[in-house]
C-alpha cells in the first residue's frame, strides 16, 4: 500500500555563523502492507513528521520516490491525495466552529455535495463517539474529544491510508486508550494506518508492525516481536540500594556480560545471553566482591533496548 | 467553477467565524466613528481652497477620504490573519484535500472585503445626518471602487505576509510603510493644499488615485476623468497583486 525508496529532505536554516544543513530525512526506505497498523518510532527530531509531511503531498522531497495506494507521489501528488488522509501533529481547526460544521466543511472540501457531506459528518460524529459534543465549539473540547475530532477529520472522505502524526501526544491515559480503539476500529475497517510515535507502549501493543527511525534513519524494522527478538538473551536488572561503580568494576568483564549499562542511580542493566544461568553468577559475584545487592529481576528485551543497541541511547532518555 | 465552489465554501466559512466574534466590528469602526464625529468639525477653514462653503461640504469631502482609508487599514492588516490561520494548521489540514488552493486565500479575501464594506456603510449612513449627500449612482460605484481597493490592500497584505512569516516582524513592517502612504494618499487632508513636490510624489501612490476618484464621485461628478483614471489604476494594480498573492500562497504554505 506504501512503498518508499531512498526518500531524502535537508532543511537549510540561516545562523548567525553560515547556514547549516540538517538532513531531516536521510535515506528512509519502507513498505508497508494493506490493512496493516504501522508505527514510527524515535526520539523528537528523528524526522518522523518530516517523512509524513512528504507522504501526505504536503512537503516536496529532495530526492527517492515513493507509491501510495498505487499512485506515484511525485508525478500524481493530486491523485495521492485522493487515497490518503492526514492528521497533523497539532490538528488545524478553527475554535470558535462546531464539530459537526468542521466536519462538513471537510466532506464538502473533498468535493462532496451539502447534503451527503452532512450526513457523512453524521456518521463521523457517531462513529467517534462525539455525538454529546458535535454542537460545541471546538475550543470547548478536552484534548482527547479534539484529537477524535481530528482523525474523523482526516477520514471523512473514507481513505485508502490514513497518516497520524503523534496521534496520542500529551493525551491521558484514559484517552490514549480510546484512541487506540479508535485505530484498530480504522484497520479493521480496512484501512492502511501509518502513525508516529514516540511512546514505546504504544508502538509495542497497537502497531502491526513499526519501523524505528533515528537522525533521519531507519535502524531497526519489523513486528515489536521480531525486533525485540533481534536481542540476544536477556536483560538481567541489579538493584544495589546504593552507589553502582563497585559491582559495575565486578561486573563488566565477565563472559557472560553482552553489555551493561547503569539505570538511574542505584541500579545496573546487564545484557546476557541466558538469564536463567546469569541470575547466581552475578549474584555470586557480587556477594564474594563484598556489593550487597537489594533487588535482582529477568526482563524479556523491550523496545526501548532495541532502540539503546541500535542507537546507543535510550529512547526514554532523549 | 470549481474554484468558484470551493471560493463560496471557504467564504461562508470565514463570514460564519466573523459573525461568532462580532467584536471586530466594534474596533473596526471605532477609530472611523472618532474622527467622523471629533476630527472632521475642525475641518471647515482647511477645507476652504477645495470648496468647501459649509458642514455639508466639508463631510462630502472628508468622508470619502476617511472610507479609503478605512479599506486600506483593514485590508493592510488582513494579513495576520492569514498567517494566524498558517499558525493554527487549518492551511495543512485544507492542503491535504483537493480544494482549490486559490479558493482558500480568494474566500478569505472576500471575506475580508466583505467586512470593509459593512465598515464604509455604516460611516456612509452616519455621515448623512450631518449634510453628506451624494447621488445613488455616484455611491454605488464609489462603493465598487472601494471593493477593488480593498482588495488591493488586502492582497498587498497578503503577499508581504506570505514573503516574510512572522506575525511579529509583519506588525512593525505595516505601520511603517502604511502611515506614509496613507498620508500621501491625502485621505486626512485633500492633497490639492499640499506643497507640489508632495502631490507630485502622490502620483506614484496608488491609493492617492483612488482617494481622489472616490473624492470625486462624492463630490458629484460621475464624469471627472479622475474617476476612470482612478479606476483604471486600481483595477489593474488590484488584479496583479491578487494573483501574485494565490501565486505565493499555493506555493509557499509548506
Ligand atoms: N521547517 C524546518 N526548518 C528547519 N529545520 C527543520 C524544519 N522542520 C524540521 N526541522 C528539523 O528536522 C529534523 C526532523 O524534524 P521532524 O521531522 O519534525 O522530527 P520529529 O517529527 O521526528 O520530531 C529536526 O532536527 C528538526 O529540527
Ligand atoms: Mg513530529
């Protein structure tokens, strides 16, 4: 439904000391199959919103081509437009108009005549469970109810593939939840939904399939299964109730370490290859070297040291 | 006709929002309705070299002056709110969509001229009880003359918007160059008593041209050449910007 070669976007911004150039999109390659949830996951300013932007006709590339629905981007980006919706990182609606008005303003913007494009409002208000708040003003509405607003927005012309830009950014959890509802209500109506993300959670449990980007760079892809299984062992989490620079010196030339990172103060991170054998022969360790340890627990890979060995930084971190 | 369509959509759109916050009206016509009422009785001896004989003269003369620069201000300042509406992310949300891309800026310049109009109409029929009089015919076409000026200034606005987008720096840049030109388009003061090098400067201004067209036709005389001069200059400028500006708009807004 989406394929994308070697797509490529520079910003030229001015300073005071020269222009500087930042590669935004770097070379980005994709598909992404019919029907199928998939995520953006990285840090901000990976370039996620940059890539969606060029998806969605909004922004020219620099160079790379890329399908969507069929459709070459760059020599029908009118034609794209027909198959795709878009919902932007920060919506786009007036505030003092309703939703039902928004949403007819839509249908009609797609070229729908007035009465299909209220009745397709209608169904948009029902559907997003907006009902209660169709005849409020926009700027009367919790974030979430806006968020809703702006994806039946973005659906109103019933697309092929529907581009969500931080769907659920700064909303609570409540509303993330229902969101997500929201989401897999679309693909199982047959929707190809490409969305960004940079919660861990939210590429883990709703997307099919996510593709991790950094510094305009795609360095990991698959299902969260396949990726996390892409990490060797496990990872073995030491708690020490106190400074870690002693079992930290013990620790980190042993066999079985892959790696070892600190987490927060108090608290050491091993990558192992076999949990099971590496639990007594840290804790050996540890207790021969004279470091009482307070906490020892065995965690499956998740996401987020995907992202740590890809990249060498923690998602959460940056 | 699609552009006619998707033009009449986005101007409903922009009337309804207009009609929601009625407080524009307000500050819109404060500032005419002062000068109507506190500016123009100190005018009668200033006004004497143009004819004026009494309060009635001096109204036909002044109140001209003051709706074309109404239509200037307003259309000038039309720009923060096409830059506000790029802020807010209506622009990308509508760009996604097969709308036209000129319909998107000519219904919000319709809109904007719409609201100047009310603005001259209610100065018109407050000016009447104080001796303005001006035959129908004369009216209704000072009346287009007035819309095409205002879309002139309100394009004008636009493109300079377009060009630098930034609310801030746009505020600075339009008080600078609006004061001037508003000056010499002697809308305060009938250029007819400035020194020659400044009404020699006016002719370089086009809202000077229109000023005295309007002038003109309030003063009576539907056949003054100034009147076609007038028209032609603004018709012609107001035709060029406005296509600059969808030029620039469908353009730039990424
Ligand atoms: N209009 C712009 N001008 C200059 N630099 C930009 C612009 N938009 C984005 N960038 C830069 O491009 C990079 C990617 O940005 P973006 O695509 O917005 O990232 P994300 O959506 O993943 O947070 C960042 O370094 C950002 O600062
Ligand atoms: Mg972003």
């Amino acid at each position: 439904m989406i394929e994308i070669k070697e797509l490529r976007k520079s910003y030229r911004s001015k300073r005071r000391n020269g222009t500087t150039t930042v590669d935004a999109v770097n070379g980005v390659d994709l598909s992404v199959a019919e029907g199928e949830i998939f995520g953006f996951l990285g840090p901000n300013g990976a370039g996620k919103t940059t890539t969606l932007r060029m998806l969605a006709t909004l922004l020219a590339p620099d160079s790379g081509q890329a399908r969507i629905a069929g459709v070459d981007l760059l020599a029908d980006p009118a034609g794209v437009r027909r198959h795709i919706g878009y919902v932007a990182q920060g919506g786009g609606t007036w505030d003092e108009v309703t939703a039902r008005e928004e949403l007819v303003l839509q249908g009609r913007m797609h070229g729908l005549a007035k009465a299909e494009a209220q009745q397709r409002a209608a169904e948009a208000l029902a559907a997003f469970q907006l009902d209660e708040y169709g005849d409020r003003w926009c700027k009367t509405y919790s974030g979430g109810q806006r968020r809703r607003l702006d994806i039946a927005l973005g659906v109103v012309h019933r697309p092929k593939v529907l581009f969500l830009d931080e769907p659920t950014a700064g909303l609570d959890p409540q509303s993330r939840a229902h969101m997500w509802e929201e989401v897999r209500r679309l693909r199982a109506e047959g929707m190809t939904v490409f969305l960004t993300t940079h919660y861990l959670d939210e590429a883990d449990s709703l997307c099919d399939r996510i593709a991790i980007i950094d510094h305009g760079r795609i360095v990991a892809e698959g299902t969260p299964d396949q990726l996390k299984q892409q990490i060797s062992g496990n990872v073995v989490v030491v708690g020490l109730g106190g400074p870690t620079a002693q079992a930290e010196t013990l620790l980190k030339d042993k066999p079985y370490v892959l790696k070892l990172e600190t987490e927060g103060e108090d608290a050491l991170r091993l990558y192992v290859d076999a949990g099971e054998t590496a639990i007594p022969q840290v804790m050996r360790e540890l207790t021969d070297g004279g470091v009482a340890l307070s906490t020892i627990a065995l965690h499956r890979p998740s996401l987020d040291d995907v992202f740590l060995t890809k990249t060498g930084r923690s998602l959460r971190e940056s | 006709m699609k552009l006619l369509r998707d033009t009449w959509l986005l101007f409903q759109r922009q009337i309804l929002l207009m009609w929601r916050t009625p407080m524009w009206l307000f500050f819109a016509i404060a500032q005419p309705v002062t000068y109507l009422f506190l500016f123009t009785p100190f005018l009668q001896k200033a006004l004497v070299p143009m004819g004026a004989a009494s309060m009635k003269d001096v109204y036909n003369i002044y109140v001209p002056g003051l709706l074309v620069v109404m239509c200037f201000y307003t259309g000038l300042f039309a720009g923060f709110g096409l830059l506000a509406e790029v802020r807010m992310g209506i622009l990308e949300r509508a760009r996604v969509t097969p709308v036209s891309r000129s319909a998107l800026l000519l219904g919000r310049a319709a809109r904007d001229v719409a609201s100047m109009l009310v603005q001259c109409a209610l100065i018109t029929v407050m000016s009447f009880p104080f001796g303005l009089t001006v035959p129908l015919p004369n009216l209704l076409f000072a009346y287009v003359l007035l819309t095409v000026i205002g879309l002139m200034a309100t394009a004008i606005s636009y493109d300079i918007a377009l060009t630098i987008k930034n609310e801030g720096a746009l505020g600075s840049l339009l008080n600078t160059i609006g004061q001037p030109i508003a000056l010499l388009a002697g809308v305060l003061l009938p250029l007819a008593i400035a020194p020659v090098w400044i009404q020699k400067l006016a002719l370089l201004n086009p809202f000077s041209w229109a000023t005295n067209s309007v002038r003109a036709l309030f003063w009576g005389s539907l056949s003054d050449p100034v009147v076609w001069q007038g028209t032609a200059v603004v018709t012609v400028l107001a035709v060029i910007t406005v296509i600059l500006s969808t030029r620039l708009y469908s353009r730039n807004v990424s």
